[in-house]
C-alpha cells in the first residue's frame, strides 16, 4: 500500500509581474525538488488585473505544468 503524497499549496498575489512570475515558479519548483522531494506543491497565482503582460505569462506557465492554478481577478 502507497503512501498518499501530501500536497502543498502556495498561494502568489500578483500585480504588473511579468518579468518576475517565472522566477518566482521556478524558485519555488526548485525548493520543491531540492528541499522537499518527499511533498508535492501546487502554485497558485492570483493576479489583480495587471495591465502588463502578467496575464499571459500566468497562462504559459499553467500550460506546460499542470501544478500552476492562475486566477484572473477582474473589476
């Protein structure tokens, strides 16, 4: 019988990030592989309206990997 994997989450707020989202998931993929390999994570971006291009590269990042959830928050 296998061990059910507990599951991480971490929640990111962003605003006008676009330079910096990727990183930011890549750092916190590292920590996950390199730190604590025994726990799987989910990265949940939340985004309030950024007016650059946030958006779109939330959109990349949960394209090529299913742990990244994106919230578009809109007014």
């Amino acid at each position: 019988m296998e061990a059910t994997r507990k599951v991480i989450s971490i929640v990111t707020p962003c605003y006008n990030e676009q330079d910096n989202v990727a990183d930011c998931y890549e750092a916190v993929k590292r920590v996950f592989t390199d730190l604590l390999p025994a726990y799987d994570f989910e990265q949940v971006f939340c985004d309030n309206c950024s007016s650059d291009r946030t958006p779109e590269v939330l959109r990349e990042l949960a394209a090529k990997d299913p742990r990244v959830k994106v919230i578009l928050n809109a007014r």
